[in-house]
C-alpha cells in the first residue's frame, strides 16, 4: 500500500479524481497539500475527509518548503503528486525525492508550458490538443514524461467544449497513471 501526498493550489478537481481513482485499490490520498488557503481543494478535502495542510508561501520559498518537508514527516509518502500546484519546487527539494514526484499538465508537452496552457493550446493553430503527465524535473512543466493522450481539436465546438474535453482526460488518466507507476516502484521516498 502507497501512501500519497497530493499538492494543489486552485480547485482541486483532479485531486478528487484521484480520491476516487485510488478507492478500491492498495494505495491512498494521505494528505492534501495547499499553498493557498482559498483553495476549493480545501473544502474538497474536507469533504472528502483527507487531512490538509495550508502552508502560504513568501519569500524565500525554501522557508514554505521546510514547511511542507515538516507536513510530510508523518506520511513517508511514495509519491507526491502535483495536481494545479502553481508553484515552482526548488531543486534542493525535487532532489530529495527523486523520480518520486508527478505533475499533470493540460497539453501536450513540451508545447504550452507554464500558465493558461489550455486556452494557449486552443488559440494556436496546432492540429490536437491534450494532456501531458510527467515525472517533475528543476524545469517548469519539463522532466520525462510518462503519458500523453491526444484528440482532435476539431472535434470540439467551442472553447468551453475544449476544456470539458481537456478536464475529463485529466480526470479520468491521472489516477490510472498514478496506479500504474506505483506498480513499478515500492520503497518510501528517499529524504537527504
Ligand atoms: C489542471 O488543468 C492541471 O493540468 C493544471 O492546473 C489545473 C488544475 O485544475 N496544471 C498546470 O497547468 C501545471 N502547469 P484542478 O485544480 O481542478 O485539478
């Protein structure tokens, strides 16, 4: 069994999915990490009755991350998984846990890094369209990628149509490919 430690920043719909993606397999959502504390992942936790932890960033950041290296002291978990977490990581802390951190990203990478990637990827004039989840790197929305899945943009109608269609993949593939790595790895994450 895999003890997982969600991050997110805004509403919070993927790590739902994931909630229940994982029920009725070994593994589960430990705890919800925020750095916003008017985040609709909040009160989705607390429906959910996952334990949250807000922990606001300022500056430097590496203070929020001894932080947030505290929180996860009492999970040890397998993996962490950023899911909307609009904070970029330090180095020093995706070192610490190498090949052990997720991130999920509305495109297809490497197209449409960084923000407002959905609506960049529906006003270019790019033929598809997708999701992009990958293993998180020193980059911004780099490191190697585990899955992706396409459609054609002309499939949808309009803009609210195209990003239904980009939340549903995310949705419905982020908990599967969460699963599927787990499978592969099994030791607690490595802490320096
Ligand atoms: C998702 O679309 C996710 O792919 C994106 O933030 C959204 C969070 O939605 N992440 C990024 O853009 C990372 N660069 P949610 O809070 O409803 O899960």
């Amino acid at each position: 069994m895999a003890e997982i430690v969600v991050f997110a920043s805004g509403t919070g719909s993927n790590f739902e999915a994931i909630v229940h993606g994982l029920s009725g397999t070994p593994h589960m959502v430990a705890c919800l990490i925020t750095d916003n504390p008017n985040a609709p992942a909040v009160d989705r936790a607390k429906r959910l009755g996952v334990p949250h932890r807000i922990i606001p960033y300022g500056k430097p950041r590496i203070e929020a991350e001894t932080r947030i290296r505290a929180a996860l002291e009492p999970y040890r978990p397998t993996l962490i998984v950023l899911a909307g977490f609009m904070r970029l990581l330090s180095p020093g802390f995706v070192d610490s846990f190498p090949d052990r951190i997720l991130n999920i990203h509305p495109s297809l990478l490497p197209r449409h890094p960084g923000l407002n990637a959905i609506r960049g990827s529906y006003e270019s004039s790019d033929e598809d369209a997708g999701i992009t989840i990958h293993i998180v790197d020193h980059g911004v929305d780099t490191g190697p990628i585990l899955f992706q899945k396409s459609f054609k943009k002309s499939e949808c109608h309009d803009f609210e149509e195209f990003e239904d269609r980009i939340h549903t993949l995310e949705h419905t593939w982020f908990p599967v490919v969460i699963n599927d790595y787990l499978a592969k790895i099994e030791e607690p994450v490595h802490r320096r």
